[in-house]
C-alpha cells in the first residue's frame, strides 16, 4: 500500500512515511494511492466482530505485513485499546424517537480522539523502537487532540510532546487535562489566541524543512493519516449495528451524522463510502460554519473570526481535511486539489468549480447548528431519555430531532457521539440541566498544574523553536553521559 499526496508534487511513501510526515513535503495530505473495494462478503464477515477487530482489519489493508507484522498489529491495537473504560471500546445507546448515539468516548480523556491518538502512538513506538529513533511531536489543539495526544505518549522514552492550547478558550476540564500531566516528556504551552491562531507559530516551524529534520518533528493533528484510517471504523461499526439485515440486496443504507470541525471523521467517512459502505453521509456543524457553505454554495471561504461556541473543540475556520474530500470527489485529480488548495492558502476563500460543488453537495447533506439549538437539543434527549449529550453530539443529534420532526422518511441514523458530557459541564448548565462529573475529573482540580504561557506581543515561533532545540540538547546531554 503506497501513499500519495492530494497536491501530486512529492514521491509516493508507505505507510511509515506518511506516520511520521504529516503534511506531504508540497503541502498535501498524504492518501492511499488506491482504495481496496470491500464485497459483500467481506462486509458480512466484518459485521459480527468487535470494534477492536475491525480496527485490524482494516488497519491490515493500509499497512503492508512487511512494515508490521499481522501478529504486531494486533497486540499494537489491543494495548492502544486497555484503557478503555467500555468493555465494547465503543459502544451504541439506542435512545428513543429512532436515536441511535455511538458513544465514542470511553478512553482516558473522555473524547473520540483517544481512539485514533492510542494507535497512532502505539505505531510510532513501534517504528521508534525498529529504528532507534526519538522524536519531537507538536501538536495545536482546541481542546480535546491535545489531552488524548499526551495521554497515548506520556511517559515514553522515545517520544517529547508539545501542545499548543488556547488559553481560556478551552473548558477547564480540557485544560486541566493537559496540564495536570507532569511527565518529564511532556510540555505544554498556554496561548493568548484561539486555535487558528496558535496553528500560526506550529506551521511556521514546520515549514523550516531542514529544522524539522536536525529536530526529528512531527505532528499528531487531524491531518495525519493514521488517525483518519482509525476514524473510518467509526462508520463501518455505526453501519454493522444499525442496518436492520446484510441479506437484502443491494445492502440497505444507513445514515451517519457526523459533527465536524477539521472534518478528519467525515474525509473517514467519504473513504469507507468509497470502499463500498452503504453509508449516507450528514455533517453537523457549529456557528463555525465553513464546511456547511461549502456544501450548500460552494463558498469555501473564512469568516471574519472564529466564533467561540458551545461545542468549543469545533470552533475551527480551517477544516484541513476537506483537501482530502476534494481530491476524493475530483477522481484524485492532484491538479485541481492544488490549484484549489493554493488559492485557498493565498486569498483565504475559494468558489469551489461547478462540477466539484455539484458533487460535493450530492455525496453529503450539512447543516449549521446555533448555541441555543445545541442547548435545546441537550434538553429535549435528557427529557426523553434521561441521557445527557455533550455539546458537540448534541450539534449532531439537533439534525435526527428536527428530521423526526419534519416527519421524514429516512434510513436508520446513527449520530456521532465524540465526547461525554463530563468534560463540558458549563455546556450542561447552560441548557438547565445537572452536571455528572465522575471522581477521576473532579480530582484534577487538586492537582498541579505545569504551563508555560505565550502572551500577545511574545514572538511564539521563536519561544516554539527555542524549547524544541533545549530539548534536542537535554537529550545529546543524556546521551553524552549515558554509561557505555
């Protein structure tokens, strides 16, 4: 299995390749150069395993037995997976009114992303250990990438680990998750800006091509390919349990709502669709609303500024992985991502073409979802079903009420639940309802905290640049000293 870039200017890699890069060197996301086509058969044999198995099978097809062995792969996935609090991994609460919610949030952080963050750190490990490598991984996050980032590395000999959060911006819970973690490989600084603007200083460094490599980086954001091969399992375990037979024939849909905000799920979702999941795709966005005026009118353009919401890890202007859905949609028309791509970078927005739009807006249906939406959404599932969302699900959940409503005719639903409503108690008070904090999250208040702030005015690059090469020196230190 090769990888290619969306923007068709850098040399194809494997699957080892595009862990570690990140960004293609031309600035496209790296691809599979062909997407194994999933029969009948094959999805009826998927449809009776576990989550954690069908995270190795499909991790099976993207990563060549040569680079890791099947055996490896699977004790690779099992350990990413051992702290699960859910026995499933994953598991699907069948709520009233037809809501299907696949509750994707049973990892140590409480949120989706320590499903992908677990193995993606379990395969880096292994690559680290084969080569007696060490390396530097930067991460920016809004909120939840960074906690689950620290979580799956924290401790490890190998890997140094930097996050950027934006200060304030963040729930305390969030932030507190990061900067609790006092290991000696962990390193967190607390920005004055949002997270866009705190992506400024991270591609900065990562543009020096020579300081990247003398300082063996790499980033862990949404872009990176191992996280999105993980994310497409969300999809194939959403279809298994909520289609009602795989004996008809053609297969019967179901509908997968995805709430969204760098789009890493629902490029997932396009892909697995591509691999012959009978899959309809819907993404739910917050007030952050580029991925909807995509769809619906080909305006892929920034707004003035980042509108903080309630669903704050989705606060996001740029939404990376739609390069993915792009170069998807074009038949993996490299020239066209680029030039759409490069403009975008350039002007800040970009009329999407005729026949891309068009396509786009047939392959999936979005809808924008306010504050007071997500509020009366958490209200409306708690009454129902004495069950309570986190913003974010609730902003996918809003699109299934206002269907029943409407009284639509529809294949069965399966929301996206990414994280649980423990972290984002302000969100639960906000819609009149009671927090349920768990003692793990409550004890995170008394703990110390390590954080170095970034303020207005500070030259965040450099301050970025200048950790990265103490740490760089700490370790020809150590190892200068080490017994021979």
């Amino acid at each position: 299995m090769w990888y290619v870039s969306t923007r068709g200017m850098a040399p194809r890699v494997d699957f080892e390749g595009a862990l570690f890069s990140g960004y293609a060197p031309d600035g496209g996301l790296y691809m599979p150069e062909k997407l194994p086509q999933l029969d009948r058969d094959t999805l009826r044999q998927w449809s009776v395993v576990s989550y954690p198995s069908l995270v190795k099978e499909l991790c099976s097809l993207f990563i060549g037995p040569e680079l890791i062995p099947r055996d490896d792969l699977n004790d690779l996935i099992d350990r990413a997976f051992s702290r699960f609090r859910h026995k499933e991994v994953v598991h699907l609460s069948r709520l009233r009114n037809g809501l299907n919610v696949l509750e994707l949030w049973h990892g140590v952080t409480y949120a989706f992303k320590d499903l992908s963050l677990c193995c993606a750190a379990q395969f880096l490990q292994y690559f680290l250990e084969k080569r007696k490598k060490h390396i530097t991984v930067v991460v920016g996050t809004s909120g939840d990438t960074g906690s689950a980032a620290i979580e799956s590395v924290q401790g490890a000999e190998n890997v140094d680990i930097i996050v950027l959060l934006p200060k304030g911006r963040c729930t305390k819970i969030q932030e507190l998750q990061m900067t609790t973690v006092l290991r000696e490989n962990v390193h967190v600084f607390g920005v004055e800006g949002n997270s866009d603007e705190l992506d400024e200083p991270i591609k900065a460094v990562f543009a020096d091509v020579a300081f990247v490599k003398e300082h063996s980086l790499m980033s862990l954001n949404s872009i990176n390919w191992s996280r999105v091969l993980v994310q497409m399992a969300h999809h194939f375990f959403a279809y298994f349990r909520c289609a009602p037979t795989l004996d008809l024939h053609p297969l019967p849909p179901v509908e997968v709502v995805v709430p969204s905000g760098g789009a890493g799920s629902l490029a997932a979702g396009f892909i697995a669709q591509k691999m012959g999941l009978p899959i309809h795709l819907v993404v739910a966005v917050n007030s952050n609303d580029i991925i909807h005026r995509a769809v619906q009118r080909g305006d892929f353009s920034l707004s003035e500024a980042v509108k903080p919401t309630l669903a704050s890890a989705m606060d996001i202007q740029v939404p990376y992985n739609m390069e993915r859905i792009f170069w998807l949609l074009s038949g993996s028309d490299s020239q066209v991502t680029r030039a759409l791509m490069e403009q975008f970078e350039r002007t800040r927005g970009v009329s999407l073409p005729k026949e891309l739009h068009s396509k786009l807006s047939e392959a999936v249906i979005s809808q924008s979802v306010s504050d007071e939406a997500i509020t009366q959404t958490m209200g409306r599932c708690w009454e129902e079903n004495q069950y309570l969302l986190c913003p974010h699900s609730a902003v996918a959940v809003s699109y299934h009420y206002q269907q029943v409503d409407r009284r639509q005719p529809s294949p069965p639903r399966c929301c996206l639940a990414p994280a649980s409503a423990a972290k984002f108690p302000e969100a639960v008070l906000a819609a009149g309802l009671t927090p349920e904090t768990p003692a793990e999250i409550l004890a995170l208040e008394h703990k110390e905290a390590r954080c170095t702030p970034m303020r207005k005015g500070d030259d965040w690059t450099q301050m970025l640049r200048g950790l990265i090469e103490d740490l760089s020196r700490q370790r020809q230190g150590r190892f200068r000293n080490a017994p021979a």
